[in-house]
C-alpha cells in the first residue's frame, strides 16, 4: 500500500488495502457532491483542509467509520423491512448544501450515533446535526438513538434514545445558523483559504483537535500555530 498524490492510496493487494481505498473514495465523491451538512457542524476547517490538503486515512479511522456504517445499515435495514414507509439515507437539500437523514420515522427525524463514552448524554453535535435535518426538511420531531458500545461489554443494554421537539420558530433560529455558517464556509471554500474557515479551537468541540492523542488532527499543528499568532 503506497501513498499517492493528494493522499489517495495505490492498492497493491489484500482485503484491508481495498477497505482503505474505498473509503478514499467515498470522500473523494462526497467533495464533488457539494457541501454537507456535517462540514458545518463537526469542524468546518477540519473539513475544508480535508478537501484541500488531504491526508492518507488511518486504520484506527477506518474502523470507527466501519463500526458506525455497521449500526446505521442494521438499524435502518430493520426499520425499513419492519415498515416499508421507513425513509432510509433521506437527502435534503438547502441552497448548495446537502443533508442525509439516516431515517425518517413516522415523520421524525432519526439519527443514529455510536461512542466508546461512557455517557449517554446528548452531544451538542448530535443536537445540531437532528436539528438541522428537521429544520431543512420541515420537521418538527426528531430521536438521536446513541449505540453505547461500552455498555454492550458491560452486559447493559446498550441504548440510548433522546427525543427533540421542535417549534416552528425554533427551526427559523437553525435556518438562520445555518445561513450565517454556510456562508462563512462556501467563502473558505470558493477562496481556497484554509484560514477563513471557523475553528473548534476554545470550543466544546475540541475534541476534535484531540492533541497529544492517536486521534490528533493531521492539520492541528499548522492550524493551533496560526490561532495563537492570530491571539498574539
């Protein structure tokens, strides 16, 4: 397995370097897709240096892509031979950018998350992620269902489902995040200029940064650096 330029990689043979490459590919398709959602809501500069400058993908975040594409296809696959009415892989769309709804059930918008944590708390970024969808398909209610693998080890069931009720005004207020983010990103983004993009740092979203760990960010040096100069 050899790196190539813009860090796709070469498959020379065996089963892992085909896994590897095919999720490679997936972004690679994602990017000509357009702008999604989830670029918004995670770390839009991870995201835009993703498109940009992108970097051969590990094998530890090939297995938790793995992992979480398993419980999302045994989810909804249940769902939809239980009830074919289920909507499953729902795309939305607003102005330029693209959603994907994992389902929709008796019209509300379902997601569905997996974590190591220990917690089975509701992550901001699960929030804004099912609030968005509702917001963009014209959704009123909607369920995070979190998959704690943890707990699966522990003997305890392993589910967690957190409900989201939405007022109408309530999705003008998301409509309007999203405006306001959107446009600070396709500005980034039609600009080439990594710098542009808004950062996690400082953020409860920091996790994403993850220094010091084997989930750092391969652009957080460069990005950290130009943060503190910036504050300087």
């Amino acid at each position: 397995m050899t790196n190539q330029p813009g860090g796709i990689l070469e498959v020379k043979d065996g089963l892992l370097d085909r896994l590897m490459r095919a999720l490679e590919n997936r972004y690679e398709k994602r990017k000509r897709e357009g702008i999604h959602y989830s670029e918004l809501i995670y770390c839009p500069r991870q995201a835009l240096l993703r498109r940009m400058d992108p970097k051969p993908i590990k094998l530890r975040e090939m297995m938790f892509f793995f992992i979480g594409e398993c419980v999302h296809r045994g989810i909804e696959d249940l769902l939809k031979e239980d009830d074919p009415r289920v909507e499953i892989e729902k795309q939305v769309y607003y102005k330029d950018m693209i959603g994907t709804i994992d389902s929709v059930v008796d019209n509300t918008v379902c997601e569905y998350k997996t974590t190591w944590s220990s917690k089975d708390t509701l992550k901001e970024h699960y929030r804004d992620q099912d609030e968005g969808y509702a917001a963009i398909g014209g959704y009123n209610k909607g369920k995070v269902l979190i998959v704690m693998l943890q707990w699966i080890l522990k003997g305890i069931i392993p589910f967690k489902v957190h409900e989201i009720n939405l007022t109408d005004e309530d999705n003008k207020k998301r409509l309007e995040w999203i405006d306001k983010e959107l446009e600070s990103y396709r500005i980034a983004l039609d600009k080439n200029d990594w710098k542009l993009a808004r950062p996690v740092v400082g953020t409860s979203m920091e996790w994403k940064c993850a220094k010091g760990t084997e989930y750092e960010c391969p652009w957080l040096e460069m990005c950290h650096d130009y943060e503190q100069k910036k504050a300087a």
